[in-house]
C-alpha cells in the first residue's frame, strides 16, 4: 500500500504545489495516468481551501490500497458560532467558490466527516495499479 502524509502550517500556500508533487510521485506507477491528473488537481483544491479557510493548518493523506486512491484533508478549525451558512454558488466569472464542485463532479465518491475540532474532507478515485 503506497501511502503519503504531510502537515501544513496555516496560509502555508507554498506547500499546495509540493503536496500535488508528493501526490504525483506517489501514484507514478499507476496504470491510469488521467486518473491521477485529475487526483493532483482535486487535492489542490482541497489543500488550497483547508490554508485559505482555516489558520491551524491542515494534515493531508493519501494512500492507494486495491488499486484505489482516497485523499483526505484535515483542517482544524473550531465550528462557526450560530446556524451553519448556506453553500454559496459560485458566480459564473468568479475566481474562487469551485473547489468543492470539482470534488464532486470528478470524485468517484466524497464525503466531509466533522471531527472534535475541525473537519475532514475526503475523495476517492478507482484506477489500477501497475503490476
């Protein structure tokens, strides 16, 4: 089982393209190469929101297992105080908002699980392994 772990500071933005690197050099023996294009830019979305929205940094992981790839992204933000917002659709010129519309669009599956102290947002992709 290839595996990967990384903790970024927060609005560490340095460190988005050194986890899509780690990330690429962890699945260069997988068989389905426009699987893990499309990996490398859902993990940097998630990383970029984790450091642009909370300021206790984050822990990235990823591990293949069964030729399938799943990447988590842990921020540890404290719970907004009063009712959660409602999601806000992105403007069709806007810049920022896509993030997690591209998780769910492009993800074989994905999900976010609330922890003690922050969240967790979570993607899965199915592909190969090379033998």
């Amino acid at each position: 089982m290839a595996g990967l772990r990384r903790r970024m500071g927060g609005a560490d933005l340095a460190a988005v393209p050194e986890v899509r690197h780690a990330l690429r050099e962890m699945l260069r023996h997988w068989q389905e190469r426009d699987c893990a294009e499309v990996a490398e830019l859902l993990i940097s979305e998630l990383v970029t929101n984790a450091l642009v929205h909370t300021e206790r940094g984050a822990v990235v992981t990823a591990t293949v297992a069964d030729s399938r790839l799943r990447v988590e992204v842990r921020d540890f933000a404290a719970p907004p105080a009063g009712p959660p917002l409602a999601p806000v659709r992105a403007a069709d010129d806007a810049t920022h908002g896509r993030g997690l519309a591209l998780v769910r669009s492009l993800a074989d599956d994905w999900g976010i699980r609330t922890r003690p102290l922050g969240k967790v947002v979570w993607f899965e992709m199915n592909g190969e392994a090379a033998a």
